[in-house]
C-alpha cells in the first residue's frame, strides 16, 4: 500500500472492513421511515360507526392503540344503551294496547302504563335544555381538549419543517444531506397525516350529537374540513384555521358554564 507524506506528517490509508463501512454509512430513507398510521372501525347496530382514536401524544398510533380506543369507547356506548332498551320495551305492551282498541286488554293496559313509568325518567332527561346542557358542555370541553393537543404537536411539526426547508435550501449540492432533509421532512409529513386522524373522530362526534345540541339549543357547530396538509403553507393555513375553531368552541362552553 502506498504511503505518502504530508505537511503534517505521514498519510496512511487504512481499508476499512465492509461491514464498518455499512455501519458509518448515511442511512437511506427506507430505513428511518415512520410507519403509516391504522385504522379500525366498529360498526353499531343503529348504523352508525365508531373508529379507533390514535393517542396523537404517542406518535403515529398502531392497530393495537387503536384497538384499546375502541375498547374504550365501546363500554360507555353499551352503558348508555339502557333508555333505548326502555323504549323498546315499551312499545311491545303498546302494540298489544293499539291491537286491542277500543276494548285492549287489561294486562296490555297495565304492562304499557308499567313501562311507561321507566321511560318517562329518560324522556326528561333526553329531551329538555336543562337535562342536555351539562352533558353538552362536557361534550364541548372534551373535543376542545382533543383538539388543543393535536394543535400542540401540529405547531411543533410545523416548527420543525420550518427548520428542515431552510436546512435543505442551505445544502444545496450535498445530494447526500439533502436526501437525509428530504426523508426528515416526509417523516414530519406523516406526522402531520397522522395527528389528522384526531379531527375525523370529532366531526363524526358533532355529527351524532347533532340533535343533542339541537336540544340544548346549541349549534350547529361545524368542524372546518381539510383533505391534507401538504407542505409549510397548508400546515400553517391548517393550524390557524383549528385555533380560530378552538376559539369559537371555547367561547360555546363558557356560555353553557365554562370548562373549569
């Protein structure tokens, strides 16, 4: 091997093994891209659906995070499935009541009246302002406080390919370093795609409650909608447009008493 002599001394040229070369080599993208986010859905008997809500603080959430969400979802809706079997209950003793006019049954007549009694306790409650309002509210500081996370990861991301734009103008002509920008700037785009995924779950949210703000003479509210955020400008045009929305939200659940 060739030796040859510098200013400063001796230059040796030392092969390094191919797999050290491996090593210290730049990463290519496939090797540090970030994972597309899941999705997984229930659908209810009532026709509706509900999906899995990825935790926006964790990352891009995977099928097993989104699975749990729905776990979690799915308790409450069955809980709150009792009024609605109430009124079913009703209207079997009611059929019988109607098919026996004008002389129905005694039995019929004491079964509906039974049945009644248990439904009239939800009909109160699910169908004045004063019944609905606190639960709208609750509805109201929930989805404010969903959005108010995403918006702080949203900034972060938006901050970070802020950095990441002017970081690829300044390697112009290190393809290397600009490949390296470039894949940093698909994973924030990600990121950007996956906290998306917390906006989907409240409009489908305000979209069932509909006729409960209806009642607590509410609304409608009405999410701003986006297809994606592609690039700085959208990004930022997407973080303003959600504060403005927060704003409005916030001001709704201070006239209902406020989030505490």
């Amino acid at each position: 091997m060739a030796v040859t002599q510098s200013e400063k001394g001796f230059d040796i040229e030392i092969p390094l093994p191919e797999e050290l070369q491996k090593f210290l080599a730049a990463p290519v993208c496939a090797d540090i891209s970030l994972p597309e986010p899941g999705n997984v859905k229930i659908e209810l008997p009532s026709g509706g659906t509900i999906k899995g809500i990825g935790d926006i603080t964790q990352g891009i959430p995977t099928n097993c995070s989104l699975n749990f969400s729905l776990m979690l979802q799915l308790g409450p809706i069955l809980a709150n499935l009792e009024c609605f079997i109430r009124v079913l209950k009703l209207i079997k003793p009611l059929i019988d009541v109607i098919d026996g006019l004008p002389f129905p049954p005694a039995k019929a007549l004491f079964d509906f009246a039974e049945a009644a009694k248990e439904v009239a306790e939800c009909i109160v409650k699910l169908t004045t302002p004063l019944g609905m309002i606190p639960f709208v509210r609750d509805i109201l500081c929930l989805i404010i406080r969903i959005l108010s996370c995403m918006l702080d990861q949203m900034n972060s991301l938006l901050a970070l390919m802020e950095k990441l734009t002017i970081s690829f103008d300044a390697a112009d002509g290190n393809a290397t370093q600009q490949a390296l920008l470039e894949c940093a700037m698909e994973n924030a785009q990600r990121s950007a795609t996956a906290q998306l995924q917390a906006v989907e779950p409240v409009m489908v949210i305000l979209e069932i409650a509909g006729p409960i703000f209806e009642i607590a003479q509410v609304g409608p509210v009405e999410i701003p909608t986006f297809e994606g955020v592609e690039g700085v400008e959208q990004m930022r045009g997407f973080v303003t447009t959600m504060e403005q929305f927060v704003d409005t939200l916030e001001l709704l659940a201070e006239g209902l008493g406020g989030c505490g």
